[in-house]
C-alpha cells in the first residue's frame, strides 16, 4: 500500500511538472520521489525474493554491488557510443 501511495505522489508530481514546465520546486520534489519511490521499489523487490527462495545463487549485496560498477562504466563508456 505504501509503495502504491508513493507511485501516485510521484505521478501527481510529475504531471504537476509536465503542466507547469519550469525549474523549480516541483522540479527538485519530482526528482526526490522518483529516487524515492525507485529505492522502495527496489527494496520491496529484493525483501521478497531474498526470503522467496532459500539457497539464492548469488548475495543481493554482491548483485548491488555489480549493478552500481555496471552504471559507472556505462555511463563512462556512454558518450563513446555514436549510434
């Protein structure tokens, strides 16, 4: 229920911003809850699965640790890129 509450407060906000369209405080409020929103998401997710199963292949926090070196390098790597 929390994380559908969150999902509403973030698609209100970004709807307020589509409408209004200028930098300010809607702007820095819809970039927290989408960070927000995201993080509960993603929590929720791995809470479930990591009590889902009971021999998981790999740690959740080796997989974070993965997907965070992963965004580095392709954020590095993104402006090479002329497709």
């Amino acid at each position: 229920i929390v994380i559908c509450i969150l999902e509403l407060i973030t698609g209100g906000f970004t709807i307020a911003f589509i409408i209004v369209y200028e930098y300010g405080w809607i702007a820095y409020f819809m970039c927290f809850m989408w960070g927000f929103q995201d993080s509960a998401v993603n929590a929720h997710i791995q809470g479930v699965l990591g009590f889902e199963f009971d021999e998981p292949d790999i740690a959740y926090s080796v997989l974070n640790s993965m997907m965070a070196i992963s965004v580095i390098i392709f954020t590095f790597l993104e402006p090479y890129i002329t497709t």
